[in-house]
C-alpha cells in the first residue's frame, strides 16, 4: 500500500504564516520591554526627585559676629543645615568635619555665591557668639558662605523639633549647667530649597548618604 503524499506547494501559506506570526511576536515582545524599560525609568526618575517636605517658619537668631540674622537672608539661595554644638563629646566633630569638606567642595563651584551651609547650635545657653567664633576659627571655617547661628534656646529648640522636625533635647540637667555632654540631637544634613522649603535629609556620618545630598543639591539648584 502506497503512502500518501504531501505536495510541498500546499504547506507553503502554513509556514509563511507561522513566519509572520513569530514576527509580530518578536515585535509585540519588542514593544513591551521597551515600554517596561521607559515605565521603570520615569519611576526611577521620579523616585530621584528631592521633593519639597516641610515649609519652614521664618525666624530670628544671632550669628556668630553677634549681629541679628533672619530666614529672609536665606531666601533665594540654596542651603544645608546641620546641629551641633562647641563642647560636643559625640558625634558633632565628626559632622563639622564633614561640612568643612562640604565647604571645600562646594566652594570651587562657579555657583557657590547660590549655596548657604548654616550651623545651629543645639547648646545656646553656652554656645555664645564669641564661642562659635572660636569654634569656627579651630575648624578652619574659609568662607563666608558658612554661618553659625544661635539665640534664645527654647527658640532654638523649637525651631529644630517643629520646624525642622528633627530632635532635640536631654536627658538630664547638671546643677545650672543645662545640657552639657548631654543634648540628644540630630545627626543629619537637611536640604533646603530657595523658598525656605526642606528637600532631604541626610545622614552627615554616611558617605552615600552624603553622596546623594550633592546630587539633590545639583537638582534643586537647577531650578528656576
């Protein structure tokens, strides 16, 4: 009995069809993971914005040459803040060291009259003028640009807790000496846009941390 036989001509529509079809296969497969790709980056770029967080009040405090010093003298440019204070037995040297090397980055930048660091102490009460002077003289402070501010201490423990919305406090009181060796304090670097508006917060002792302040730093200085 003999086989049936297969004519080649007629399998020819099948295997044009199924060509056609692993084409626009390939192409719809194409399509989706380019789309995934662009999706996955707009949400990485979006994730990657310093967004505004907390508008802060406008305030009044004292600089380290004892003249009067207001947030609107912030106002326009872009700036980071840190909290510590002069006698500091914990980790305020090493964040003024990271804003000295801060301050020597930044200044070489042909914006840098645009960039404010501004240090509050966290310790008034013996943190005077004449003091963070001192202090800012040990540290080897080289510009302007950097300002150490003090005032009343409930002003500027409020500030920080409900304006910054950052810690601070004690633990203890020793005899009239309030707070000594013992204030709680924040260790973060804050980013703070031109309309007085928190975009960050960075821990000061971890480098990555550090690493992405400069990148938001450039992102809201680019802003109009």
């Amino acid at each position: 009995m003999s086989q049936p036989t297969t004519n080649p001509q007629s399998l020819k529509p099948f295997f044009i069809g199924l060509a056609l079809l692993s084409v626009i296969t390939a192409i719809l497969v194409g399509l989706y993971s380019v789309k995934r790709q662009q999706v996955s980056s707009t949400n990485t770029q979006q994730s990657d914005q310093p967004d505004p967080l907390i508008q802060l009040p406008r305030f009044m405090l004292t600089d380290k040459a004892g003249n009067s010093f207001t947030s609107d003298q912030l106002m326009g440019k872009v700036w980071i803040a840190d909290f510590v204070f002069t006698r500091c037995q914990g980790p305020c040297p090493m964040i003024t060291l990271q804003m000295a090397k801060t301050e020597n980055k930044l200044k070489q930048r042909s914006d840098w009259d645009q960039i404010r660091l501004v240090s509050f102490t966290v310790d008034p009460d013996y943190d005077t003028p004449k003091v963070l002077t001192e202090h800012a003289q040990r540290v080897s402070v080289s510009t302007s640009n950097w300002l150490w501010l003090t005032g009343p201490r409930n002003q500027m423990w409020d500030l920080i807790n409900n304006g910054f919305k950052l810690m601070v406090g004690t633990n203890d009181i020793v005899g009239d000496d309030p707070g000594h060796g013992l204030i709680n304090h924040s260790t973060k670097f804050v980013l703070v846009d031109r309309k007085l508006r928190t975009r960050g917060y960075y821990n000061a002792l971890d480098s990555e941390d550090v690493a992405k302040l400069y990148r938001d730093l450039q992102i809201v200085l680019d802003e109009e």
